[in-house]
C-alpha cells in the first residue's frame, strides 16, 4: 500500500503532465504475447507486436520485459515534465548521471551485479542509456508514433478536463475514478501496490500522468526524490480503433441523427473539434457541422481557449442525454 497524504499546499503544487514515452511503456506491456488488450487496442496490437518481434535495435527492452521483472528504476523512465515531444524525453534519458544509474541498480536489482540485464548499466552506464534511448525511440516509430496525433489530442483533452474539474469542483472530483486501485480518503491518497511506503505532505510533489496505453501497466514512481508521479487512463481510447457498431433503440439516435447524438453523448467535458473527431471516427468538417446545429440549438456551448475552441454540454443538452439516452451526465463546470 502506498500513501500519499496531501495538505492544503501539496494539493496547490499538484500537476497534470503528459509524458509520450510513459505512454509507449505502457504500450509494450500491452502488447506483451501473454496479455489480451481489449477492443480499442486490439487493431493497433498486431502492428506493435510485429515491431516488437523483428527489430533488433529493441534488445534492451526486450531484456527490459523479461518475465517476472516487476521493478521499473525510475532511471529507466526519466521524470514527466509535460512535454508533448517524446524525442526531448528520450534526450533527458540519455543525459542521466551515472552515478544515479548506478545507484539506483544497485537499489532497485539488489544481488543482480552478474545478470546480463544489468551489467551494462554498471560497466558503462552512458553507452546503456543511449542503447535504451535509440530502442524507445525505434519502438515509437514503428508502433506509436502513426497514432500519436490521436493520442495526443486524448491527452491534452484530459489534462484540460481534470484541471478544470479540480479548479472548479475541488480536490474529490479530480481524484474520482482516476485509478482503478486507488481510494482517496482525504487528505490521504491510498494506492493498492505491491510495496509498502507513506509520504508526508510536502515530501513528494504529487504528478499525475494521463495515458491512452494505462490498461498495459499503471506506473508510479518512488525513487524521485521530490515527485511522486502517478499514471492514469485516459478518456476516449475508443478512437484507436473502428467506429461502434449503432446502439439498438437509439431514441437520441433517431431523434438528432446518429451522429450528432455520438457527438452530444461524448461532451463529457470540454472538448474541441478535432478531439471530437478522432474519438468518434469522424473527418472533423462533419463534427463541425454537428456542433454548430447543437449550439444553435442550445444543446451545446463553445468557448476559445488560445487558439482552440472547446465545446460543451449545456443544462438543455444534459437534461436530453438523460431524458432521452437515459445516461447521467456530470455538471458542467464553469
């Protein structure tokens, strides 16, 4: 069990950050022969799996994920910073100090000096990392990168939903159904793990990962000393894969049309035109259209965010989804 109690102040420096590579990591545990991802995953698996297989330059990986390896140093996964850029993450990873790999080996594979997996990584920790670092990146080319734009869009949506969710209606809705193994008891963050650790406030600074990959692995770290940084899945994981079969006795469906009825039950929170369409399977100039006959209906409302508009329920549109798809819908926030 790990606990992570929060104060009035650990709460303020809480962050949202996206982290590409803790998204390919996840990614491969997924893949992994032995797993069965679910539906959203399922075309995109058999891509990966092929990557996985035939290229050589992941070889430290592969010694990475051999079975019964539970431990991940967080050496091997540099610090979340935000960055929607994987090659900067893999550029942090190739920059670690040596003396920290070699001092967290030695903490996180105690007894393991001879085993081949870590050998490299006392011997020679900089030619390790960069070895590690071309393999994460031969991995994100093959089987990541074509769904990154999608996946980045989810995970920008999620960050913009939880942050407002957490500036509006405070500290429980940010951490309601954010992991599966998890129980917020204020002030305390319980999380089931298979270790034990307690975390005073203001002894970590509490990072929370949003990943479309999260059913592969969930991963938190314990060897920062200053983040405790903490995975969790992301919405709209749908949009990896085909469209959905229609519902049977679709009453909005056949009220509004399907599609704009598969737009309005998605606003779960704000999001933009191009977020909509990947999650939906739809060319964005379709949700557009969509969305401007539901404003104009006072269905839905939209709000600029820098350059981006983003869309949402009104009272209207969540009093329909009920009346109608029988779904209970969050209150909006402001």
């Amino acid at each position: 069990m790990i606990r992570v109690e929060l104060d009035e102040a650990s709460l303020g420096a809480t962050r949202i950050a996206i982290s590409p590579l803790r998204d390919a990591f996840c990614a491969m545990h997924l893949a992994l022969p032995r797993r069965r991802p679910s539906w959203p995953y399922q075309e995109w698996v058999g891509q990966a799996r092929e990557v996985w297989r035939e290229d050589d330059r992941l070889r430290p990986l592969w010694d990475l994920f051999e079975e019964g390896r539970r431990e991940v140093s967080d050496f091997l996964l540099p610090r979340p910073f935000g960055t929607v850029h994987v090659h900067e993450e893999i550029a942090a990873l190739r920059a670690t100090d040596p003396a920290f790999v070699r001092a967290q080996v030695a903490e996180c594979y105690p007894g393991m000096a001879d085993a081949p997996f870590v050998q490299p990584y006392l011997k020679d920790p900089e030619a390790a990392c960069a070895a590690l670092a071309d393999a994460y990146a031969a991995y994100w080319e093959g089987a990541i990168e074509p769904y990154w734009p999608t996946m980045r869009r989810l995970v920008e949506d999620e960050v913009l939903v939880r942050a407002r969710t957490f500036a509006t209606e405070g500290v429980d809705a940010l951490f309601a159904g954010l992991e599966s193994r998890g129980r917020w008891q204020p002030p305390v963050l319980e999380l089931t793990k298979h270790i034990d650790t307690e975390y005073a406030p203001g002894e970590r600074r509490l990072v929370l990962v949003p990943l479309v990959f999260a059913e592969g692995c969930r991963l938190y770290s314990t060897d920062d000393p200053e983040v405790f940084a903490l995975s969790f899945q992301a919405r709209g994981a749908a949009a990896l894969r085909e469209p959905a079969e229609p519902v049977a006795e679709d009453r909005l469906g056949l009220m509004l049309g399907r599609g704009r009825a598969a737009v309005l039950r998605e606003l779960g929170g704000p999001l933009s035109t191009a977020g909509l369409a990947d999650r939906l399977g739809l060319a964005p100039s379709t949700v557009s259209e969509h969305l401007s006959v539901l404003a104009e209906a006072g269905v839905v409302t939209r709000h600029r965010v820098g350059r981006s508009v983003y869309y949402q329920l009104t009272d209207t549109g969540r009093s329909l989804l009920a009346l109608l798809a029988g779904e209970g819908v969050l209150a909006a926030v402001a």
